[in-house]
C-alpha cells in the first residue's frame, strides 16, 4: 500500500521536507520520516536509529515554499 504526503516546505541544501514543523522527512537516499525531539531547548529532527541532530534552525534559513507530492510504501498488515 501507498501513502501520499503533500510537502509545503522543502529545503534543498538538506534533501528535507516539511508537511508542518511536527511533521518532517528525509527526502534523499531514500524517504524517512524523521522524528522530532527538543535538545537542549532547540527543535531538532533525528532518523530512527540514528545520531545525527539536524536543527530546525538550520534548515528554517533554507526554506522554500512548494507543493509536493511524495508517495511511500507502508507496510501492509493482515488483521
């Protein structure tokens, strides 16, 4: 099964996209729904599993608005 988001915001520097500030993702190598967090009173995105802080301030500096759409494959579950 597919899932369609529509991104509002993109930053290319980063190969990130934004939906909303709660809702971010990863663009390149492949599409990641990143988690967001606070550290240290900062907003930040982190990949499941991974280390790497990437700060909202950052990427708010290289913004730009769009309307995209991506689709990504969700796990199909029996019930």
């Amino acid at each position: 099964m597919k899932q369609e988001v529509q991104l509002k915001y993109i930053n290319d520097e980063y190969n990130f996209g934004l939906v909303s500030w709660k809702e971010a993702y990863l663009l390149l190598p492949e599409l990641v729904k990143l988690n967001v967090e606070y550290y240290k009173g900062n907003l930040i995105y982190r990949a499941p599993g991974s280390a790497k802080r990437i700060y909202y301030k950052a990427i708010k500096a290289g913004l730009r608005k769009c309307n995209i759409k991506v689709y990504f494959d969700v796990l199909d579950l029996p019930f």
